[in-house]
C-alpha cells in the first residue's frame, strides 16, 4: 500500500505575510495559452505509477501525474534554476507526516509541446519515500495543471490525449459519464457505493492501490471479515509510517454504471483520505474532463474478481533480501514464514541484488505470473526451502 497524494496545510507562513487565500490561488492557478490543440504524450506505468516526461528550464525529468496532488520540483531543479520563493508551508501527505517546505515560482514548465507559466509549485524531495525515488527524478504533475484541459489515459496504448474540446476525444459515447465534484485545494471525488452504502472517495492517480479507505470509513461497512498484514507500513511522499495494514473484502462496489466484485479495500489507522487510485486505468480507459466536472470510463477489458496473495512481501535491508510484510492467517505464515527471514533465492534463483531499486526490479520478475514458488530462507545458518501457492483469499 503507498499512498502518494498531497495535503495541503495551511498551516505555518515563515517568509511573507501571505494569507492562507492567496497560498492557496497560487497553488491552484497554472497559466497557459495553448488553444485548440490536440496532443499524445507517451507515459510509462513505472513501480505502479504513470509517468510522464515534463521540461522545466534546459532538463527534463519524470513526473508522475498525480489527480490528487500539487506540482513540485526537487531541490536538484531549484538549484539548477533559482526560482525566486515565494513563502514557506507546512504540508502533509497521506499518511499524516508533516513537513515545511518552500513554495516557488516557476517561470515555465512543458508537457510536450504544452507550455504552462507563472505557475507555483512546491519545493520537496523524496529522500524519505525509497519507492518514489526508485520511480522518478522529478516530482509530481498536479491538480491545478490536469484541472485546465481534458485528458484521457489509455493504458493499453501508453499513451495520454491532451486537448482542449471534448469532441476532440473519440468513443466517448461508448463510455460512461461520472460526475465530480472538488474540494477548495482542487482534488476530485466521485461518489462510491460500498454494498449499498454510499461513500465519497477522492480520484487519486498518484495513488498505487485501487481502494483505500480512512479507518473510520472503513469501520462502517465490514467489521469482522478484515485481514491484518504485519510489517508493512505506508509511503507518502513524506516519509514512511510502520503500521500494520488492514484489508476487507468490498462486496459489491459501484461508481455509478461501473461494477466491482469482491476487491480488496486497504485502510490502515493513519490513512485521512478514502481513495481510488491508478489501478483503475488497467479497467478502463479514463478521461477527465475536470473543467466540466465530470469523468468517462471506457472499459478495456472484464476486471479480475477477488484477492489472490503469496501472503508475504520482500525488501532489500542492508544488503540482504528479508521478508517484509506477512498476512496473518495465509499459507506463508503457516508454513513458518516470520518478519524479517532472510530470504536466499525464489524457484532456484538466488537473490543477489545490492541495491533497493534493483531489487525491487527483481522480487516483481521473480513473483510475478507465478501461481507456485519455492522460496528458500536461512533459518539460523540453515537453508529451508518452502513451498507456496497462491492463495485466493476472497
């Protein structure tokens, strides 16, 4: 579960005298002439995220396109540009953890041959987010830049439409409208209905989990049938929380004409956002035409039904390959599986990688399309190998 949007805090004004209102206009506001222009940008699905190309200055860098988050640059962009700063803020991510940072003024930012300007961004690193950092060496493209134009995700073609008239999309009549609505920092939400129960979720592209959900929410709906996975925690783009993760079977799921069947909602106790994240575009091709305040869905293929898990994840910690996380009550637990278990090889292949980013590279090539592994663990000096098969949990 990592959890990738922004909130905004309007909290602390360190340089000017600026009132909380006018932070947030220039956060919200990104200046562009394009007119009557139809664009295709090639985005790649990278560690669960979409990432596109954005210039700012002479370099360009990975951006991930984020509905649920602010436009930022590095401390690298800021140093190679001095954009002048225009106050300081607290800011926190999703999974609560604060940070202050300065907010800048960037003279221009491209996205293809789109040009925005004279807009505001946030100054942040990721240095405390590994998985970012593995993704991008940018940052974020925000809500106030996708709230200007219609923009359509095709996740079959690895490509996003940009334009400026919805006619300019085709196959829009086969797709179905929902509506959104926003809050006052720009982020959009759809209304959900959790087994009858309705449930207002912010659409949150930044986001690498289809449905998660603030404890309280969750509490509502399936009190007794949730699954505990220790040793995990959350990723923001703050930092890191341990804290066991909580799952729960949704029933039946419906956003508007959309249907989902028995998909896995993830909450844990710091989450303060219900989301739907960017797993969504593997469904449906999604455009968001935001300035109307609406949505289209067009689905690509049937949806996979239910929750299926080896019930363990892995981590690269000080030069060894560990166990990280473990669902209470899976097969992997039975058979002995503990947090933190060194973890030798996978199916014969010995786990040799020396760096976080690779490895992560390699536990995905390693696990993936598999139904069945042999893993093979050093248990105090002794190798024992263990078989598992995928587990359908729900």
């Amino acid at each position: 579960m990592r959890l990738l949007y922004f909130s905004f805090f309007l909290i602390t004004l360190q340089v000017c005298a600026q009132k909380p209102k006018e932070v947030l206009n220039w956060i919200n506001t990104a200046p562009s002439e394009n007119r009557n222009f139809y664009f295709e940008i090639p985005f790649t699905y990278r560690n669960d995220e979409i990432v596109i190309q954005v210039r700012i200055g002479n370099h360009t860098c990975d951006y991930i396109f984020d509905t649920g988050g602010y436009n930022n640059i590095t401390d690298a962009i800021q140093e190679k540009n001095n954009f002048p700063i225009l106050t300081r803020q607290t800011v926190g991510s999703s999974n609560k953890i604060k940070k202050e940072i300065n907010i800048v003024k960037l003279d221009s930012l491209h996205i293809g041959p789109l040009t925005f300007h004279d807009l505001a961004a946030l100054q942040m690193n990721f240095d405390e987010s590994p998985t970012i950092k593995c993704t991008i060496d940018g940052g974020l493209i925000g809500a106030s830049i996708i709230k200007n134009y219609i923009w359509q995700i095709d996740y079959p073609r690895k490509k996003i439409i940009v334009t400026d008239q919805i006619g300019k999309i085709a196959n829009l009549q086969k797709a179905i409208k929902v509506p959104v609505t926003f809050n006052s920092r720009l982020m959009p939400y759809i209304e959900v209905r959790i087994n009858g129960k309705k449930e207002k979720m912010m659409f949150d592209l930044g986001s690498s989990t289809l449905f998660s959900m603030t404890e309280k929410a969750a509490k509502k709906h399936d009190k007794e049938n949730v699954y505990e996975i220790i040793g995990g925690g959350t990723e923001g783009g703050n930092g890191t929380i341990k804290e066991s993760i909580y799952v729960m079977n949704s029933g039946k799921l419906e956003i508007k004409n959309l249907y989902y069947s028995n998909k896995p909602i993830l909450y844990t106790s710091s989450n303060n956002e219900s989301l739907i994240g960017n797993p969504i575009i593997k469904d449906y091709i999604v455009t968001l035409n935001f300035k109307d305040d609406e949505m289209y869905f067009l689905p690509v293929e049937t949806a996979d039904e239910g929750w299926m898990t080896y019930g363990f994840t892995l981590k690269y910690d000080n030069g060894k390959t560990k166990i990280a996380t473990l669902l209470k009550g899976s097969e992997a637990e039975k058979a002995g599986l503990m947090i933190d278990d060194v973890v030798e090889g996978i199916n014969g292949k010995k786990i040799d990688c020396q760096d976080f980013c690779i490895c992560k590279k390699t536990y995905n090539i390693l696990l993936e399309g598999k139904n069945e592994i042999v893993i093979s663990l050093n248990k105090d000096g002794k190798t024992q190998q263990i078989r598992l098969e995928k587990q359908k949990i729900f």
